[in-house]
C-alpha cells in the first residue's frame, strides 16, 4: 500500500535520486552517462547539470524534429521508445508519477504554502495543455523545419519553466561562456519561470493543470490504468472533505478518475468513512472507518 503520510518524502527522495550528482551545479557543466538514454516518468530536464536521466517530452520533441530528414534518409523512427515507455507508465499508475515523484510538482505544492491570498483556476484553462502536446511537442517540430531539414523543440525552447530552473540558470550562473550568450530567449524564459513562480504562490499546481503536456499524455490513462479510484456510493456521506482536499480541485465522488486527477490520494487519505480508496493489484481495501451513529445517516 502507497504510504499517504509519506508523500512529501517521496517527493523529496524522487527529486535528489533524479539529480544526484551535485557537485554539477557549481562546475557549470552537464552530466554525461549512458543513463541518460533512459526516459524518466516526470519533467525533469535532460539539460540539468545533475539530472541522471532524460525527460520524455524532450525526447519526443527531438525525435519528431528530426523525423522528416529520417523519413527522407529511409530511417523511420518517430519517437517509439518515448511514446512505448509513457504508454506502460500511464496503462500502469496514469499520472501517479505527477502526484509522488515530479521535483516541479513539489516546487509547486511548496511555493502554495507561501501566506497570501489563492485563487482558483478556471476549468477551461486545463484544455490548454493538450493543445501545448499537440502543437509543441508533436505537429511544430515535424512541420516548422530549418534548411538542414531538422524542426525545433518548441515546448523546450520557448515555453518549459522547469527546463529554466533547473538547467538554464544553473548553467548560466557557473559558466561563463553561456553567460556571455545570454540573449533575449533566455530572458524570456526567465520572466516566463517568474511569472509561473507568482501564480505557484497563488494558485495550487497552475503548470501541471494548464500547461503540462506531460500531465496531459499521462491523464489520457486515467481511466484505463490499472491504479485507480474507486468510491463505494453507498457509504459516501456528501461531506466534500475530500473534494476539498483535491489539488486539482476535482468533484472527486463524481470525478474519480479524471485526466485532471494526479493521484496523489490525499482523497483517500481525507475521506473519514473509508468510501473512498484506490485500486491496484494485490492492494487490501481499507477498512470501514465510518462509526455506527454515521451508517444511518
């Protein structure tokens, strides 16, 4: 069974076993080991001088850049490792991996805890990050190509505040020769990443619900996965104590299995009378919590 009381420990244990080479960080330079051939379940940026891994959107992105110039050598290979590696991640879990081992999801959820006023996100807003899969990660780089042939990584280049965080300004505060580069791309990044720092602060995980097209790929598996929820009607007593706990501000009796769910649980964690729980092989249903006086109401 996941450990609900552990989450921000998992969080913090994903994100060093992520970027594990420090050390990195002040030589400005940028990991090279053959495990950076491997695609990793959440967004973290290849470019990151720590990172051991690649990130799956950039890989997509790269392979569907060059996939024309492929297909006019004779060489056909439209990112299936990617595509086949996210495929059995959300066909297994959906987008758990957003909830429990994102290090941007935990910038997030720690920047929300800043005191202030919060706003809420409006609902048509979580469409916009299928329409960032789509146009930046699949149809510009295939379309949009350079004389050589080659496309570009559009959602890297132009839009991904993690990639800024976490490899941009790292390597332009430790390395000189990138620093004397720094043109207006890279400020635009910058003003981009702050102003998704301002609305952490003020709305709960706006990147991951409007932007993320990793987040997007991975909810279309929300409701075949085989992690789900499961909410037994009968014993729900309509308190919304775990509506009011959701992240993403779902209607969880009604939306269990949304694409909008990151499966973080803390539903399950909330729910008092046990209506509510996840399903997974070999998991033990919780048992029922509610208290006599409760069952008649």
């Amino acid at each position: 069974m996941f450990h609900l009381a552990r989450r921000r420990w998992v969080q913090i244990v994903s994100t060093i076993a992520l970027n594990p080479i420090v050390p990195y960080f002040f030589a400005g330079k940028i990991v090279q080991a053959q495990s950076k051939g491997v695609c990793v379940p959440v967004l973290n940026c290849y470019s990151c001088p720590a990172a051991v891994g690649a990130c799956p959107i950039g890989t997509l992105q790269h392979s569907f850049a060059a996939l024309r110039f492929r297909i006019s050598t004779g060489v056909i290979q439209p990112g299936l490792y990617a595509l086949g590696s996210l495929g059995i991640v959300g066909s297994l879990i959906g987008r758990f991996p957003c909830g429990w081992f994102c290090p941007f999801g935990l910038l997030q959820e720690l920047l929300h805890k800043i005191p202030g006023p919060k706003l809420g996100i409006p609902k048509i807003l979580n469409y916009l990050k299928y329409a960032i899969l789509a146009l930046t990660v699949f149809i510009l780089p295939a379309v949009i190509l350079d004389a050589v042939g080659y496309g570009e990584t559009w959602f890297c280049k132009w839009i991904c505040p993690a990639g800024t965080l976490e490899a941009g300004l790292p390597l332009v505060a430790a390395n000189a020769d990138i620093r004397s580069q720094i043109g207006l791309l890279f400020i635009w990044k910058v003003a981009l990443l702050a102003a998704f720092v301002l609305w952490m602060i003020v709305s709960m995980r706006p990147f991951c619900r409007t932007v993320c097209p990793l987040g997007a790929f991975l909810g279309l598996f929300n409701k075949v996965s085989l992690l789900r929820l499961t909410v037994d009607s009968d014993r729900c007593l309509g308190c919304g104590s775990c509506s009011r706990v959701c992240p993403v501000d779902l209607d969880v009796p009604k939306q269990p299995n949304s694409p909008e769910c990151i499966r973080c649980l803390k539903c399950v964690k909330a729910c008092e009378v046990g209506c509510l729980d996840y399903q997974f092989p070999l998991h033990a249903r919780r048992e029922e919590t509610v208290a006599p006086a409760d069952r008649d109401r």
